[in-house]
DNA sequence: CTGAAAGCGCTTACAG
DNA sequence: CTGAAAGCGCTTACAG
C-alpha cells in the first residue's frame, strides 16, 4: 500500500542507512556529516545545506545506540512498579499517574520504561541496571517506604530521581512536593466544618510514607480540635476495608464520618454500609482519598480529595526533565482539593427517621 | 550507608568497567572476555573461570548500548497509546492491560517502552523509530481501527508484532485472539435466557474493529433470535452513555436491559437509570463489558462480561516473547465469561409495584 | 572550514 | 585453544 501510493521508492530492504552513506553520497566525510546534522559549528552552510538534503533522501535516522554509546541521553525515564499486577491493575492511580508521567514525556520525544518488579529491593537491582546501561536518563520513585532501600541506592549514585508520593530525607534527592499533610488538614476541615466530631480514618498500607504523613496529620487535628478520631489500619485491601466499615458501624458510639485512603476501599465501605441499612450520609458520612469518575457517578456521588493524580504525573514528569536537562527544578506544588458530593453531609444526630 | 556497610569497596566514581579492565586483569585479550561471558566456545575452561571470576569481581556489566550496536535484542517490548491521558486514565482497562503485560515481561527480564501519541498516525511514526533504532524487539498494537495505517505500515517491516483487540486481514501479523463477536454471544445468552427480549446495546467509538466485531454479534444475535435490538453509538465518554441512556429510558417501549461497552459508561448509566426514578434490576437490567471491584461493590453490584484483561496482557506478552524468540505463537484464546451479579435479572413487565 | 583518525564497548571472523 | 584486528555507527579532538 505504501509502495503503491509512492512507487518511486526503493527497495528498503535491510541495510540502515548511515552517516558514511551520506558522506559519500555528498562527497564529504562521516565526520563532516556529524557535524552538519547536529548543527554543530565546523562546515560551511553550502556544504551543511547539501549533506542536510542528502540524509533526508536517504531518510536517515541516526543510530540511537550508537548516540549512547558515545554519551548521548536515551530520552527515556524509567519508572519500576513493586506491586501485584492485580493491585495495579485495580487502583485507578496508576493509569492516572502513568498516563500524566507519559503526556509530559511524550511530547518531549521521551518515552517511559517500565517494568513490575517483586520488591523494593528487586526494583532497585532494576534501577541499578537501567542506569549502568544509560537506559534511562532519569528514574521515577513511587511511594518512598520508612527506611526505603531503593532511595539508599539511588542517593549514591547520583543519578536525576524524582520521588513521588511522600517526602524523603536526602538533599541529594528530590521529591515531587505532595502535601499529605496538608491535605488531610483540608479533608477534616470540611467534615469538621460539617459538624462531625467522631470520625475514622480507614488506612492504606502504613508502611508508606504518604500514608504515615496522612495518619499523623489526622491525629494533629483531631487533638487540636477536641475530635474522637480513630484510624484502622489497612492495606489498600477492599475486603479488608469492607471489614473494617463493619467493625466501626457496629460500635457501641460509630463515628458519624468515614475517610477512606483509596477510592476502592470507599466503594466497598459504602456497599457494606448499605447492606448494613446504614445511610450515607443521613447516618454516615463518606470521604474517599483519590478522585475519579466512579465517584461522580455513584448513587450517592462520592466526596473526594482530588489529588489530581494525572497532573500529579505531569508535574513528576515536568521535575524529572528540568532534573535531566540540569536546570534547576520548579517545584510546582500538587494543589488537591475535597471534591464536595453526596456522601458527606451535617451529622443528624438529633433527628427522627427520615 | 552502602560504602558503611563495605567498607573494602573501591571508589567507585565515573568510568565504567569494560571487558578491556577484565582482559587486563586476567591476562587475556578482550576477545576472550566476551567469548567466556558469552558462554561461547573457544577459551578453555580453566581460562573461563578465572575470566567470570574477574568479571564477577570487578562487578562487570555488559554495555547495553554496545550490544544492540552489534545487533542484540534490546529486551523491551513497545507500546504506544493514541487516546487522551483523561481516558487512559479513566478506562481501567488499559491499566489492567499493562499491569498484565508487564508481569509476563517482568518474569522474563523484559521491560515495557510506552508512550503516548495524538492520533493513530504519530503512533505508526513512533513504531518506526523504535523499530530503526533497535530499541524494541517487538511492538503490541492496542484496539486496531478500521483500515488502521498503523497495521499498514507495520506490516511493510516485518518485525515482530502483536495486535490486542481485533481481527487483522493481514498473513504476516499475529493478533491475540479475541472473540468479540462470542463474547457477545455469551452477553445475549444471558440476557435473552433471563427472558430478555428488548435489549439495547450503547457501545464505545465503532471505528475500533472490536466494536463493530460486537455489534455485528449483537445484530446477528437479535435477527437470528427475534430478540428486539437496538444499539446507539457511543464513544466511551460517560456523559455520552447517560444521554443514550435517558433517550432510551424515555423511549415509547424502552428497553428491558442495557449492555454498555465499558465499565464507566455501565456505572453512568445506572446513575442516570437510578436518577430516573428507575430500579436495577427491577426495571432494567444492566451489564458491563468490563469487570472491576467497582462492579463487584457497586449497590446493586454489576453483572459484567470478565474478558480479564489482565490475562489478555499476559497472553499478548507471552505471545510477542514467543515471535521475538522465533518460536510458533501457540494462540492460547482469552477466555471472557459473564459474571452474573444482581444488575441483571429476569424482566417483571407484569408484576405491580414491589 | 575540512580531512583523517581515534575511540565508545562489544562481537566476530581470521590467523596462528 | 588463543591473539590480533576489523567493524557496528557515531562523535570529537587534532592536524591541515
């Protein structure tokens, strides 16, 4: 079809093309032709103008391994995923994320590299060998742990790293500026704003950063403002959050307002309300931790921090890029906001059946 | 910390070991180096234990970019993927794709190069790239269009390549195979065994192959069955799928049960259906060509069509490794399955209210 | 401004 | 079995 429409064509079979093929052709040398094509002073514009005409008809294309091989960035940023596949692909963050990582690259010309791996300490053996191999010109970190192994790794070979999702205590490496903290603070703002005054905080994995940061920005308020506040440890697990919901709503005082850290857990938190007769948010209120559409269209709608996770992969993006072209990084902060819906309402303690 | 932990170890700043510093240090030339690392004949056996020893020592890692210089795989599969970063972020298939990708390519010390294009033409220019460059040993093509220039100009190159989601009338390029047109068979079966025989279908954007490949299923089904059918463009945009789905409930006789093509626009229509003053499944039934936890605790909780995309991932990774290796793909078909939850029931044309 | 050459790190014939 | 050399496609000093 393609030979159809444009029969002159040669027979591209095999053989690339190469910068001695221009050099002959132009009647100069490879290292002329170097010169011409990376706009570098040391040719005349006549002879510059000739070679640049010449590697078009040919259609060259400079030999990517050959460039690394002599130094040249590999215009790609890797990023390695230590979850299960199934947990990947259940948490809307991750394609959120990824598809904001990639929007930014892309029209940079950069592509993502990415690979699962079973543990943080598989996924630094990964970053080790992308970086030796000059396969990445930069890495992304989802997810700092406490005491994380792949930031120890990282911090020592200096190498253009972006940390997302939690604060990191290196001055060698930067992290995309989330505020946990901050966020919580809005998120109980708003339901303390309400009018509740007992509320849960069913969590992910505690053993991340940004879920530590949320849990201790939770606790702050809660003293500060005389509010019954208890968390329950989770794993981003809905069963588990299904279990968790039960157990608060079977309390002898249940709390008037629930938090959940993932979207996911939310949605199973408000099916065993429901199945539990319990109303949202005439008897309970409901916050899920992570925006997306199933929260705009569940019955009720879903009241939501939007973290804005594809603009949150944008902006790691953006640092990664600055990071590499040596420039210095704008930290851009992740504005999140509470989305206001259905699912958080004023407490009606006082008030009869409806 | 790591120099803490080892303190014996050398300064390791810049310069990269290479099977020259091996050679020197065990007394060979380079050419014996990379015939002993190779695992390659022609270096006795004494020779080649001390040369691992060496290289082990020396904490040797072959150059990447020198390598594909001589032609070696590049180990990394390519994927592009021409839709906006709001759908992609939206759709949990192309996560639950990607995660299952992945892990078959993980396992097999592959990584996934991704990027993102606007339209279905810079993704054909991205695959040339990569393939010229050697920087993938072999493509997937997500969702293949009709008339898709990207198949037209792959199918020229003779590289590996895998497409995902639809037929192909091409000999020289494999596809996963996907029975759309069953699948929907399987939807039909269920809906019409329930006693169904008003049905709409509000489906995704029909220039994708599988889309038409369903819908043609769907006709056929209806025809062959007397089953009254109806299906209505859509283009996977929720708001989209709540106004075919408000036309259709207002419809004179509307529909008894309603299939959408995917998961969001499934969920967007219960809204709208729930909005309406009607019942799932009392009134009309719902089914979701996508499974998710959202269906799975979603109130009522969503019959969906599992196609699995996480073992569709699997399956074209496992497939692409085995064209790269030269081996026959074996075609292991994906298996799709109707998950019946409580969104679908028997039609109540006759019953009084509840 | 231009030419000739060395070198990036590896692999692979080709002689000894 | 081993050594010496050419070559993959490019870049970059270094002479003219």
């Amino acid at each position: 079809m393609a030979d159809a429409a444009n029969p002159a064509e040669p027979p591209r079979k095999r053989k690339r093309v190469t910068i001695a093929d221009i050099a002959e052709r132009a009647g100069v040398t490879s290292g002329a032709v170097s010169l011409a094509v990376n706009g570098k002073p040391g040719v005349s514009d006549a002879t510059r103008a000739r070679i640049l005409d010449v590697a078009r008809e040919l259609r060259w294309r400079p030999s990517h391994a050959a460039q690394t091989l002599m130094g040249k960035n590999s215009e790609a940023v890797g990023l390695v995923l230590a979850r299960p596949a199934e947990v990947i692909g259940e948490e809307i963050f991750f394609s959120k994320f990824i598809a904001g990582v990639q929007s930014t690259l892309s029209g940079r010309g950069y592509s993502l590299l990415l690979q699962m791996a079973e543990d943080a300490a598989a996924e630094a053996a990964i970053h080790q060998a992308w970086i030796l191999d000059g396969r990445v010109d930069g890495i992304l970190v989802l997810d700092p742990r406490i005491d994380d192994p792949r930031i120890a790794a990282l911090a020592g070979m200096d190498h253009p790293t972006i940390v997302v999702g939690g604060q990191v205590d290196r001055d060698s490496i930067r992290s995309v500026h989330v505020d946990n903290g901050g966020a919580m603070g809005l998120i109980m703002d708003h339901l303390h704003g309400l009018g509740h005054d007992r509320i849960a905080y069913v969590t992910g994995d505690q053993a991340f950063r940004h879920i530590s940061e949320r849990m201790d920005a939770f606790s702050q308020f809660c003293v500060d403002h005389g509010v019954w506040g208890q968390s329950l440890a989770g794993n981003f697990d809905p069963a588990q959050a299904r279990e968790a919901t039960a157990r608060l709503a079977g309390a002898p005082r249940p709390p008037t307002a629930i938090v959940f850290d993932s979207e996911v857990m939310a949605i199973a938190g408000m099916s065993t309300l429901a199945s539990l007769g319990l109303r949202v948010p005439a008897d309970v209120s409901v916050l899920s931790w992570e925006d997306s559409t199933t929260c705009q269209v569940l019955h009720p709608t879903v009241t939501a921090l939007s973290r804005d996770a594809v603009s949150l992969g944008r902006t790691a993006a953006a640092e990664i890029l600055q990071l590499i072209a040596g420039q210095p990084v704008q930290q851009e902060p992740v504005v999140a906001r509470v989305i206001h819906r259905e699912s958080t309402a004023a407490p009606d303690r006082d008030r009869g059946p409806a």
